[in-house]
C-alpha cells in the first residue's frame, strides 16, 4: 500500500500535469489567433498567395467547410479576393489547431494526470456537437447575425467568428481527449490495485 506521502505526491503531479495541459491547450489558441492575424495581414497584401492555397484542394481540406463554402461565397457575388484570404486564414487557423490535437495525442504517452472529474466529458460532447453545429453551417447569404459568417460581412469579421468556432470546436476535441485519456488511466491504475 503505497505511504501518504506518496499519494500526495502524486496527487501533486497528476495537478501539475493537468495544468500544463490547459496552459498548452491555451497557448495553442493563442498560437492560431496570431497566425490568423499575421496570415491575414500577409494575404490582404498578397492576395494572389491566398488564392492559390485557396484553389488547393488538400489545403482547403484542412478545414472541411471551405470546400462547400467557396462555392457559397463564389455563388453569392463575395468578392474574390475576399473569399481566397478568409478561406485560406480559415485553413491555416485550422491547421494550427490540428496540429495541438497531434501533439495532444502524442503527449498523453507521458502525462501522468490520474484525475477522472465526471463532468468535463460531457461538457466536451456539448461543446463538440454545438460548435460542430454551428461551424459546420454553410455561410450565410442573407443579413449577418451576431454569430453567423454572412456573405453580408466584411472578411475581417467573418475570420474572427471563425476563429471562436474552430477553436471553440477543437476545445470540446481536446477536453474530450485528455479526459478520456485520464479516465483510462485511472481505469488502468486501479485495475492495478494503485489509488
């Protein structure tokens, strides 16, 4: 049986792991706002290089709503240059976040986190199937909402509220993830006869 002092040490560990996920979890959102903001900046005044990472297909992948997206907008009457600098900022926001994701997977191999808290899954699923919800809704052609993308808007305001849904999306992902992973462990720990 192992002695209190190790418990607590443990405990302290599994802590301090938890809160080097969340800070890495917010750096990574940090990391994907200032590449918004610096692609944008870069395609306002090269917008023929976003619109050549906008007519590639594998790119536009990376965030699967600009495939259907680039014909609303086309469709729309968006202007062009436009559409190619918010579909392209979309994808590189998306590819920074995807990117947390690998890493995040790859790093539960030596997170030691122990802690099983019952209410962050299902408050992961909510926040996956509300994002998912509503950033997988075809941008809008009609008058612009307060949280809608709307041909109506301006691309700075548009990439902004796609910022909070990509990153809203891959909150839920990665919450889902690492406690997921924690619960395992526990599982696994427990069925080892450690507490």
């Amino acid at each position: 049986m192992p002695s209190p002092a190790s418990v607590d040490e443990k405990d302290e560990v599994s802590d301090r792991d938890m809160r080097r996920q969340l800070w890495t979890l917010l750096a990574a959102m940090l990391v994907a706002f200032l590449i918004a903001v610096l692609a944008y900046s870069f395609f306002l005044l090269n917008a023929e290089v976003a619109c050549y990472f906008a007519s590639n297909k594998i790119y536009m992948g990376i965030w699967p709503p600009n495939l259907r997206d680039a014909d609303v907008l086309l469709n729309a009457g968006y202007p062009a240059q436009d559409s190619c600098i918010l579909l392209s900022t979309r994808s590189m926001i998306g590819a920074v976040m995807l990117l947390y994701i690998v890493y995040l997977f790859i790093s539960q191999v030596w997170v030691r986190d122990r802690r099983y808290i019952p209410k962050l899954i299902p408050i992961s699923a909510f926040l996956i199937f509300g994002y998912m919800y509503v950033s997988t809704k075809a941008i809008s052609t009609g008058p612009a909402t307060f949280y809608s993308i709307s041909t109506s808007s301006g691309v700075a305001v548009n990439i902004i509220k796609s910022y909070v849904k990509i990153c809203g999306l891959y909150l839920g992902v990665s919450l889902l993830v690492q406690r997921i992973f924690a619960l395992l462990r526990l599982k696994y720990n427990l069925g080892r006869g450690f507490k």
